[in-house]
C-alpha cells in the first residue's frame, strides 16, 4: 500500500490499531504481519495466513473489511496491490 506521506500516521494510530486484533482475531486468520518498506517509509505492507481461501473471501466481504477499506483508501498515494500465492517450498 502506496500511501501520501500524510497518510501513513493516520493510518498506522487510526485504521491499524483498531483493526489489527479484529483481523487477527478473525475466523481462519492465522497470522498477520504489517512491514513499512525501509528506503520509502510511505509504502507498507500486509502479510496474513489464512486457513483456505475460502476463509480469505469471507474476511474480504465482511463489514470488518468493509469499514477498515474505506478507512484505509482515502490515505493512498497510489492504488494498491494484493496477492494471493500459496507456498511451495518452506
């Protein structure tokens, strides 16, 4: 996620923090990380493990995701991007 340089603190003490428990805590969310890229602290990233994808498609259409999109969007510097891999070697 590109975000405009006045958008990285509202952000990360507005959207994150009161988000992150409630994803993490989400049915089928394993894991969640936030990394900030170290040469452009305006671009950061999420990583989360998810039980199937199935579990992924029913965090993406729930008011959590809904309401924590909206929030974060209006803070982009630019259009952001998302994955969908799975491991094959670890």
């Amino acid at each position: 996620m590109h975000f405009r340089p006045d958008g990285v603190e509202p952000f990360l003490k507005d959207v994150f923090e009161d988000s992150k428990d409630k994803i993490r805590a989400f049915p089928g969310c394993r894991h969640r990380e936030l990394m900030q890229q170290t040469n452009n602290p305006n671009v950061l990233y999420t990583f989360s493990i998810w039980d199937d994808e199935a579990a992924l498609e029913r965090y993406r259409n729930s008011d959590l995701f809904k309401t924590t999109w909206i929030r974060t969007k209006v803070l982009f510097e630019e259009k952001a991007h998302a994955w969908t891999v799975k491991m094959i070697d670890g």
